[in-house]
C-alpha cells in the first residue's frame, strides 16, 4: 500500500458515509425571509444546520483533493526491484545506492540493538541490568518491578530487525516538488495508521549524514508498528524528557529510538 492512497482511502470511506447520511435531506429547501425574532432563530438554526452538513461534505473532499496531490508524486510510474525491496523509479543510481547503505546500517544497528537487548534479558538481574545500560535508561527510561514494557520491547525489535534482515521494507524516492516531503519539510515518512512497510524516502533525507539516515530509517520502521508520535515528541531534547518522565510512553516514540540507535551506529 502506498502512503498515496492513505488520504482518499480515508477520507473517501467517510465521504461516502457522509453522503448517505444527507441523501434523506437531499431535496430539502429552505426559504429564509425577514419576520419576528422567533422567526429569524429558527432560520439561524437551519443555516447553523446546513452548515454543519456542509463542512462534513467539503471536509472529505479536501481529504481526496489532498490525497490525489500528494500521489502526483510518482504515482502510476514504473518500479526497480533490487533484491526485495521495490524502488519507485527514476531514482538515480547514486540515490539507489545511498538507500541501500542505509538499508544496510540500520539493519547492522538494530542486530547491535538488540544484542545489547538481549545480554539484558538474559542476565540473572535484567531489570538491575537495564537500569545500568546508559544508552537505553537515556532514551527509553528505567525499569520498574513487575512492568511488562521489557517483553513488549523485545517484541518490536524482534519484529523490525526481521523486516530488514528479511528485505520485507520497501523505498519510495521522491523528486517532485509535489509531494508531502515539501509540505511536511520531512526527512522521510510512512504510514503509522495501516501499519505500511513502505518508507517514502524525501529529498531532504540525503542532506543528512550516513549516520542521521540510518537512525531516520528507524524511526520510520517505529511508525511502521502503528507508533505515532507520543505526547507530540518529535526533537531529540524533547524525547530524553519524555524517558524520564513516561518510560511507557518512550518506548512507543519514534524519537526515542532515533536517538537510541544514533548511540549504537555501527559504522566508523
């Protein structure tokens, strides 16, 4: 699925929803005249009512306005398939490459992460453990007795590092102004809300470093498990605060675990 088709599927399931609900009215009129005060509060009331109808019509309408905006961007083009995963074309060679490096390091980063995970949970005392691992306690907070978020952790790790070792990611370069990349000022983006393994890659993500790349790859695979952005976070600054305050919470973050995998890139 393409993050293309999120807006209108979206947005055009409620507009059909929409539609139906107003077809009783559909031949309803409305003559509004001068009369008496009581008079005028009934019209207001209509005009406050088909208002109201209005704006659930033009809402979904901007949604698929917005969604076939955002599919101009490469949309209906011919792919590359390299290994599994789909590039949609024309990406550059150089592009290509620069994508696969990071594809590359950020798999090489996530085995380290879970590496460093799994001496924890394998060690006699794994929550004394955990709160002595600098790096996890900085970004995704100190462990409680007795809290599951350890398992849970385990899972999702054990579920990301399966898609890329397994090339189950697919990239999506885009070049056109006429994209979100523009709209959003992003890096790279996927779809949280259907789970998608699809990571559109922006422009603006190849201004980044090989190491910066690599970790916004990881934060994408985290909006892949359904993650959104907990409490608003989405500065670095802002992620350390929310791991002292709501390790639950940082543990669901994007953030968070960008700057957890900043600490455990594997390249030199």
């Amino acid at each position: 699925m393409r993050i293309a088709f999120v807006f209108p599927f979206f947005f055009g399931k409620r507009f059909v929803t929409c539609f139906y609900e107003i077809r009783p009215n559909h031949s309803h009129s409305t003559q509004i005249s001068t009369g008496n005060p009581p008079d005028v509060m009934i019209h207001m009331e209509t005009i406050h009512s088909l208002t109201q109808k209005s704006i659930r019509i033009l809402l979904p309408c901007l949604g698929i306005c917005l969604g076939i905006f955002f599919s101009l961007d490469g949309y209906a083009q011919p792919e590359v398939q390299i290994g599994k995963s789909t590039f949609s074309a024309p990406p550059s060679e150089g592009q290509m490459e620069q994508v696969l490096q990071a594809h590359e390091d950020a798999t090489c980063t996530l085995e380290a992460i879970y590496g460093a995970f799994m001496t924890i949970w394998e060690s006699k005392e794994p929550i004394e453990s955990w709160n002595e691992h600098r790096f996890f306690v900085e970004w995704l907070g100190r462990q409680k007795e007795n809290a599951p978020e350890l398992s849970e952790l385990k899972t999702r790790l054990e579920t990301i590092l399966g898609w890329m070792q397994n090339d189950e990611i697919d990239y999506r370069i885009h070049n056109s102004r006429l994209s979100f990349c523009n709209l959003a000022h992003a890096n790279a983006y996927t779809n949280s809300v259907f789970n998608s393994r699809t990571i559109n890659v922006c422009p603006y993500w190849f201004d980044q470093s090989p190491r910066e790349r690599s970790s916004t790859l990881i934060h994408e695979l985290i909006h892949a498990l359904g993650f959104g952005h907990p409490d608003g976070v989405v500065l670095p600054a802002d992620a350390f605060h929310l791991a002292l305050r709501d390790a639950k919470k940082a543990r669901k973050s994007p953030e968070n675990y960008e700057g957890l995998a900043n600490e455990f890139y594997c390249r030199p």
